[in-house]
C-alpha cells in the first residue's frame, strides 16, 4: 500500500473554483426514476438502426434553473430507465447560450457566441443503471452565464447501442413540459417536439468515481488488470484506487498513471510492443508502486480545503515481460472527481 497527498496531483490541475451555493440543478425535477423512456437521444440499443443509431438532439435548460445566477458546471447527467453498458464509435456533448428563449428546428440557431464540448469520445462505453442519475464524464467545466440566454445541451451520437445483457428498457427517463428539437443524422435541420425531453442532472460540486469497461489489456496469466475504487471521493475523505489481477510474483513494477483530461479516442500501443493495448489517458502524473500477489493500492487522502471538481482519469500499467515485446500491461480506465455532493 503506498500513500501519496491529492495536492500532487491537483497542481497538475487548474480547477481551483468556488463552490456555488446550489450544488445542482434538475430539468425539471430530481426524479430519475420517475418518466416514460425514449431512445432519443442515446438510441434503442441498435447502432446500425437508421434513425436512432446516428442522431442529434438539443434540450433547453432555463436560466431560472440555476436561480439566474452564474455557474461552473462540473458534471451532466442523464436518466436512464434500465441497466446497461452503452457503447458509442463517437459521443458528444456541447454546450452553449441561446437568448432566443425558445428552441428552433434550425438547431445552428439555438447556440450564439462561444460553444464548448466538455464530453467529446470516440470508441467511448459505460455503464448505466436504472433509475439513478448517470454522469457523462465531463473533461473540463463549463461557465454558464444567464446574461447571454438560456444553457442549451447539444447530444450527437454515432452507433449509439448497447451491449447484450442489460436490463430493461433502453430510452432516458423524459418529462412532458421539456421541448426539445432532434433530427436523425449529423444534420442540423431537426424537428422541435413540444414535450418529453430528456431529464438532466447537471452539477456545480460532484464527487464521485467510474470503473470503465475499456482500456489496457491481458498480461501473461490471460487476465487485464482490473482498476478499481474503494472508499470516497468526498472532500475530507480518503479514496483508494486498487489494482487486481497483475502478475502474480510479489515485487512486480508498476506505474499509476494521471491525466486531468482524458484523450478523445484510445492511443493503440501495438506500435511500441504493446500489442491489444491501448491508453486513454496523457501522462501528466505518474507515481509508480509495486504489487504483490497481483494487487496493489494508492491511498490519497483528499483535504477538505481542496477545492470541488479536481478530476483526474487514471490507468495502471503493470510490468509483464512474458505479456508482449515491450513488457507492460495496462488495466482499465477509471476516473475520479472530488467535491461535497455525491
């Protein structure tokens, strides 16, 4: 077990930001579980289905949401109304004002002056229970400003599905009273509806982690080291990030691996030796450990006067020199965020 401090690795991080009074803001309301589902906009679990598999879809949220005040927003998140891993070749999320009040069928129009894409992944997939609030992994915050109009949420998917053995329906949880404008395709000439948009969860003070499915690759004993998280992300906390299934010899090298920003699509690592693995990650921190038994662990106490929102993503590359040329395994990617509000 190794011991490090966060404050390592949040000055690698420039997120330094005042907690806002209200911590999150609900479209409409904070009932996930609660709304007929629609495969808008993250399709009907078929990603070749011509036209939920490919779409673009915008929704409203209203200044008075955030009490008309200024916001840096963290987190997003959507209600999924089953249980499962939803995979996508892209996944984007931009974010923008629109002053105009309503939402147009030109969806170009509903978004003026500065734009941002904080969720921006190719070969992207994640896990999704029912009936809770699901975060989207945003890279960076958000400003949201009322002065310059309403926040306008922009989806777009490509071969949006699902893996096989979910649960349940596939569509987001909805309400009647949110509009909402969507077209099949790249397009941006769509369709407004008048009601039964997405519900959405977005945060000013998150904390929380997430164990992707993807990322790294099988060592010489046959398995992919396995990045976990135990403990809390909780500003006054402690979390742990623990590794399994590594070679089994005690002593065995390791590097943990820290980004503050994950990369768009996967790195492929074949053309160094690493053949079948990939790094989602830059390495703007690295710590190395060693493993015994095939495990290992990172201990990062998180002192209460950090400031909420320092989030790093984070993979464990294990020396294996029977696994491939270069001698190194990677595990999964994992990501965690620090704050007061779960």
């Amino acid at each position: 077990m190794k011991h490090l401090r966060l404050a390592i690795l949040a000055a690698a991080c420039a997120l330094a930001a005042p907690a806002a009074a209200q911590s999150c803001v609900y479209l409409p309301s904070d009932s996930p579980a609660v709304g007929a589902p629609d495969p808008r906009p993250f399709g009907n679990g078929d990603g070749a289905d011509p036209v939920y598999g490919d779409m673009r879809y915008q929704v409203q949220v209203p200044a008075a949401a955030f009490g008309n005040q200024p916001r840096r927003i963290f987190e997003l998140f959507v209600a999924p109304a089953g249980s499962h891993v939803r995979t996508f070749t892209e996944l984007q999320v931009r974010m923008g004002h629109n002053p105009n009040g309503t939402v147009n069928p030109t969806m170009a129009f509903n978004m003026v002056g500065f734009t941002a894409r904080p969720v921006q992944y190719t070969q992207f997939s994640f896990q999704a229970d029912a009936d809770g609030w699901a975060p989207l992994s945003m890279a960076f915050p958000f400003d949201y400003d009322p002065q310059f109009g309403d926040l306008v949420l922009e989806f777009f998917v490509r071969d949006a599905a699902v893996e096989p053995g979910g649960v349940g329906d596939v569509g987001l949880r909805t309400d009647p009273s949110i509009p909402f404008v969507w077209t099949s395709g790249p397009g941006y000439n769509g369709t407004v509806v008048p009601g039964g948009g997405i519900k959405v969860r977005l945060c000013t003070d998150h904390y929380g982690t997430i164990e992707y499915p993807f990322g790294g690759c099988a060592g010489s004993n046959g398995l992919r080291p396995h990045l976990s998280f135990s403990g809390t992300a909780q500003l006054g906390g402690t979390l742990q990030i623990d590794l399994e299934d590594g070679p089994a010899a005690n002593g065995t090298f390791s590097i943990v691996v820290f980004s503050n920003v994950p990369r768009i699509g996967p790195f492929d690592l074949t053309g160094i030796g690493m053949t079948g693995c990939d790094a989602h990650i830059f390495g703007d921190v690295l710590l190395t450990s060693i493993l015994n038994g095939g495990q290992g662990t990172f201990v990062l106490p998180l002192s209460s006067s950090l400031p909420p929102g320092v989030t790093f993503w984070t993979q464990w590359f294990v020396l294996d020199l029977p696994a491939n040329p270069f001698g190194l395994t990677g595990s999964n990617l994992g990501r965690f965020m620090t704050g007061n509000t779960p």
